[in-house]
C-alpha cells in the first residue's frame, strides 16, 4: 500500500471558501429594473439566497420577481442551468460556481 504525504503548508491549495458565484440572465420586460443589466453576478449558495441578494441589491427587479409574500410569481419560471427550479428543490436548489440561473416568463395562450 502506497502512503501520500500530507499537503503542507507551502503547498498551494485552492480551496473554496464561502458561497459560489453563479450568473443570473434577466429577460427584456426585467431588464429596465436593473439599469439594463442583461446579467447579473450573485454569490449565493441556493436559490433562496440570490433572492435574498437581490431584495437587497436590486429591490425593484425583486418586487417583479418576488410577491409581497415573497414567494416567485407564478407567471416566471427559473431555470438552474437547464433544469427548472421547481423540478429540482425549489428555492432551497443548491448552487455551485458556474451556475446559470436563467429567468423566463411564461407563455401562454391560444
């Protein structure tokens, strides 16, 4: 059995400290609550939490988003990666660097 040394000190380590980043791309109808922003860059471990950045950061994108009970409007659908949030864990849908977060409103009609 072979034994590999421990990693030292001098040793560069990249470690992943604190939430991931992930990009979140805004449709046309919400880019005029963010000063025309396409997309924007969040830290956020969950979706949840970009939520709560944005209620922070970019108040009147939220209030589109976001209800005054702050649940997401039922007419938009948010996309991690490919899959939809609501297909996955909903608003507790773990991140990780990289991620896309895409918002979409709905179609509908006849």
């Amino acid at each position: 059995m072979t034994t590999l040394p421990l990693p030292t000190p001098s040793d560069k380590l990249h470690l992943s400290l604190g939430p991931p980043t992930v990009t979140i791309y805004l449709p046309g109808p919400l880019r005029s609550y963010c000063a025309g922003a396409e997309q924007l860059s969040i830290t956020a471990a969950t979706v949840r939490a970009v939520l709560e950045d944005l209620e922070r950061s970019q108040p009147a994108l939220y209030r589109n988003i976001c209800d005054e009970t702050g649940a997401m409007r039922r007419h938009l659908n948010v996309f991690v990666n490919s899959d939809n949030m609501r297909d996955l864990d909903g608003v507790d849908t773990a991140l990780t660097s990289g991620d896309v977060i895409t918002i979409v409103p709905a179609v509908s009609g006849g």
